[in-house]
C-alpha cells in the first residue's frame, strides 16, 4: 500500500524534489522489485536494482510522453 501523503512529503524531501505522482511511480516500481526479491542492503545488489528502477521508470515515462529527467530515488 502506498501512501499519497506520505509520498507527496518523501518527494519534497528528496534530494531532487519532485512530485506525489513521481514519487508514487518510483515507490510502486521499488515494492514490485523488492516482490521480485531484489534487495539493496550490499553496495552491488542496490547498483543493480536502482538501476532497474531506473530504467523501468524512465522506459514508462517515455512511452506516456513525460519530459524531463526522472526523479531520483529516495529510497537508499
């Protein structure tokens, strides 16, 4: 379950701020990852699946058209 409230504030707080609705997509991507049994506790299993997140995320903004860079994670 997510949280839009929470999110809004998460994507506030982030390094690059960024809106409720990017930071809903990035913790939906990152909980189907985590579901998938990607993990990010060693410096190389974050590597991989930050950059999953990544790419993911920004292959689904490109095909809806949406401009600009994708937010960054905030979650580490």
């Amino acid at each position: 379950m997510l949280c839009p409230e929470v999110a809004a504030r998460q994507g506030q707080e982030a390094e690059t701020r960024h809106t409720m609705d990017e930071e809903l997509q990035l913790l939906t991507v990152h909980g189907v990852l985590h579901l998938l049994g990607y993990d990010h506790e060693e410096p190389d299993e974050k590597a991989e699946m930050f950059g999953l997140q990544a790419a993911i995320v920004d292959g689904w903004r490109a095909e809806k058209g949406l401009t600009g860079p994708s937010p960054a994670p905030t979650v580490s």
